[in-house]
C-alpha cells in the first residue's frame, strides 16, 4: 500500500433503497493532510463517514482505511481512527469523568496519563467545571466538546469528524482549530464534514464537494474555483455554483422579498 495514503475512496455507493446516498464517489486523503468534505443536507457526508469506520457496508466501491478494509480490519482501524459522530453522545449516564476513563480501559492505555489530559483539554475548552457532571445535563456545546475530547485521547494516526464545530462557541472553535493543527503537526491526518464555508477555507489543504451523493468538485480552493469557472470567486460562490444553488437561492430570494411584499 502506498504509506502516504490515509483514506481511499473509489467509486462508493450506498443505496438505502430508492435513496442513493452515495452514488459513485471517489477521493483520498494523503498523510498530513487536512481535508474537508463539504455538502447541502442530505448530500451523503455523513453516509460516507459511517462507510469508512464500517458502521455501514457499501453496495459497492473500494474503501482502505490506512491501508485497511472497513469491512474486515473495523477494529483495528478505530484502534487508529478518532471519531466524532454527528450524533450526540450516546453515554449519556456517565460523567466525562467516567467516559474518559472507560475510554482509556477499553483502550489500554495509561489511566492517569489520560486524566491529567483529560482535564487539561476540558479546560482548555471551558469545560472543566462539566467533568464530574452527569453528560446527559450537558449542553450541546460541552456534549460536543466532550466527544471531541473522546476522540483524541488514543492519539488516533487519522480524526475523522462529523461537523465537529457545530454548536460550538468562537473560543472554543479556536481552540478546537489549535488542537488540529497540533494533531497535524504531531503526524496526524484530518477527515471532517462541515457546512461552515470559513472554516473549510481556513483548515482544509483540500476540499471535496459532495452533492446527491456526487463528488461535483475537489481539490485545493484554486482548484475549485477553476472547477466552478469563478476565479476569484469566494468558497461559498464556488460551492453554490458547482451545488447548481447558485441561481436557486437568486430565485428563493426573490420570492420571499415579493410574497414578504404583498403580505403587507
Ligand atoms: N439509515 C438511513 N435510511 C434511509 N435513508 C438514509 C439513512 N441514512 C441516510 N439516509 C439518506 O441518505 C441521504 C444522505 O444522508 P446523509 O446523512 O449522508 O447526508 P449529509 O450530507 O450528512 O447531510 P447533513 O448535512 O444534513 O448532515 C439522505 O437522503 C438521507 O435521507
Ligand atoms: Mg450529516
């Protein structure tokens, strides 16, 4: 296997009957790298994702995971994959406390090495005062915060993130940045899925579009642009456009200035 490749994707489909969620996508994510897979609700980022730790198996397509099958090695790739979900956390009755340190259990790693890291990164995230209270009464934020923390315990070789941002605060989403760009620089590689145009400009080396389950564009924001023939043009242009919701949301905007109009 090629040692510089994190995540190969070629021609990926997953139907949930009629649905095609995924519908033939293919892009890889080198070593190093930070790459940001961008899309409408119900494009298939978090369909993707869940194919690529195994949770879902595919109709079809190739998919290695640091050289690995999701569908044979799905143990050991989330022995290496950190893993955010766009869900809420689902140990609601523990404390984070007791996540973390059922974590480093299940893990086998050095229990008090991980607590002190713990706190150190609940209080990087003005979270500390949360450690010992049951995550189930958490806010969105500190939930979300949490399961970022969860994540990167293990010192994952790749982080794959569902919308790890949303519903965070600006100081937060800071230090979140700050702890990607320390994961990148310890040798780290980053897989995440946002709708937060700046952010995708700000982290990503490269940026996949997904759109019905398509992949409409990809590569560094140059690139985009030159794909969406719209040089110069800012992230959120280039993704309209090659979304085809360019002339859609001229259109929406339009009737809603009339109806809001006529409506008084
Ligand atoms: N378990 C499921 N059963 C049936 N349809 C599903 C299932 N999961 C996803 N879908 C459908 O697959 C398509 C892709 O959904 P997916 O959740 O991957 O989108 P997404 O890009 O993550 O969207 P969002 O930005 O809203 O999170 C949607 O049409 C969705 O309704
Ligand atoms: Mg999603």
């Amino acid at each position: 296997m090629d040692n510089n490749m994190m995540v190969s994707v070629r021609n990926l489909k997953k139907y949930f009957g009629d649905v095609k969620a995924v519908d033939g996508i293919s892009f890889d994510v080198k070593k190093g790298e930070v790459f940001g897979l961008l899309g409408p609700n119900g494009a298939g980022k978090t369909t993707t994702i869940k194919l690529l730790l195994g949770l879902l198996e595919p109709n079809d397509g190739e998919i290695t995971v640091i050289g690995m099958n999701p569908e044979k090695e799905e143990v050991e790739i989330k022995r290496r994959v950190g893993y955010v979900s766009e869900e809420p956390l689902i140990f609601k009755s523990l404390t984070p406390k007791d996540l973390f340190s059922f974590i480093a259990s299940i893990r086998q790693l050095d229990e008090e090495e991980v607590s002190a890291k713990a706190q150190e990164y609940m209080d990087s995230l003005g979270a500390s005062d949360y450690y010992e209270q049951l995550i189930a009464t958490l806010s969105h934020g500190n939930k979300q915060k949490v399961q970022i923390i969860a994540a990167i315990l293990h010192d994952p070789d790749l982080l794959i993130l569902d919308e790890p941002l949303a519903g965070l605060d600006a100081k937060s989403v800071k230090v979140v940045k700050e702890i990607l760009d320390i994961h990148i620089e310890n040798g780290g590689s980053v897989l995440f899925s946002t709708h937060i145009m700046e952010i995708a400009q700000q982290l990503c080396n490269r940026i996949g579009i997904i759109n019905k389950g398509k992949m409409v564009g990809i590569g560094t924001i140059e690139e985009l642009r030159q794909q969406a023939n719209k040089l110069g043009a800012n992230l959120e242009d280039v993704f309209l456009r090659l979304t085809e919701q360019d002339t859609s949301v001229i259109e929406i905007v339009q009737k809603l200035r009339k109806s809001f109009k006529n409506g008084k």
